[in-house]
C-alpha cells in the first residue's frame, strides 16, 4: 500500500508542482477548476501518506523501546548469570583445592596392608 501511495505521489499532475500553471491557466475557468481539484486530491492523498508515517514513526518508536527495555533485562541478567558462574568457579577452585588435599593427605598415610 506504501509503495501505491508513494506512486501516486510521484505521478501527481505537473499542475499539482508548477505553480506557475495557475499563472499561465490566467481566466480559462475550468482550467482553473481542474487546478483546485488536482491540488485538493493532491493534499488528501499527502495529508493521508503523512498520517501514514506518522503512525509507522509511532510504531517503530514503540518497537525501539521494547527493544530497549529488551537489552536492559538481558544485560541484567547476563551480570547475574556472570556472577553465579564466578561463584561457581571459586566453589570449584575450593573443591578441587580441599580434593588435592584430601589425595595428600591419604598419600601420605602409611600403607598398613
């Protein structure tokens, strides 16, 4: 439909661009009649078209900002997921420091076999 419009636009009559036809129309009425009437379509469709863009503007900044709140959360929760996986990696550290203590500790058990 954006496209149509957008056409429509671009093939308005040369009367609708140049004011000057209304200069060179000088008392021919009807002329003059079609002059009015092509620029009060032209207006509706450019009044129209405008609202249209608006409205997409409107949308999109909506769309923007959900997309904002979006990458907050995430970056919220990728800091949360970040900071489990460093506990975690410290628990392991602890783990694998108490597992290595534990082997010295039985490896430096006599042997009563």
């Amino acid at each position: 439909r954006d496209s149509t419009t957008r056409l429509e636009i671009a093939n308005l009559p040369e009367d609708v661009l140049d004011c000057s036809t209304v200069e060179k129309a000088g008392d021919d009425y009807e002329k003059l009649d079609q002059i009015r009437k092509d620029v009060r379509r032209a207006e509706a469709l450019l009044s129209q078209y405008s609202r249209q863009l608006n409205d997409e503007v409107k949308d999109r900044l909506e769309v923007i900002g959900m997309l904002k709140a979006v990458i907050r959360r995430q970056k919220a929760e990728m800091a949360k997921s970040e900071e489990r996986l460093t506990q975690h990696q410290q628990k392991m550290d602890q783990m694998e420091n108490v597992k290595k203590q534990l082997q010295s500790h039985l490896d430096s058990l006599p042997d009563l076999s």
